[in-house]
C-alpha cells in the first residue's frame, strides 16, 4: 500500500476549517424533534438548576 504526504497550505486548512465549522453550526442550529418534552422532562428532575439556561 501506497502512502502518500500531502502539503496542505495554511490557506486550504482555514477554508477546511471554516467548512467545517459552517456545517456544524447549521446542525446545531436545527429543532430536534420532541424537543418540548425533553426540556419539560429536564425541568422536572432539575428544577431551578436548569431554568437559568433557559
């Protein structure tokens, strides 16, 4: 098997970089589905140590 050594430029890393970070905002950005009952759920066991998040 083949290895090959790749030369990545400073530039090409910050432009990876940046990609990745834009795909992993939009995921975090996204509703989670039954999200509501989760945070009720969250709430109930707890209580005021959760709600200064919210």
């Amino acid at each position: 098997m083949k290895q090959y050594i790749v030369d990545i430029t400073d530039e090409a890393l910050e432009e990876m970089l940046y990609l990745t970070t834009q795909n992993v905002k939009k995921e975090w950005t996204q509703r989670y589905r039954n999200w509501d009952l989760v945070l009720s759920q969250l709430v109930i066991l707890y209580g005021d140590r959760i709600n200064q998040y919210l």
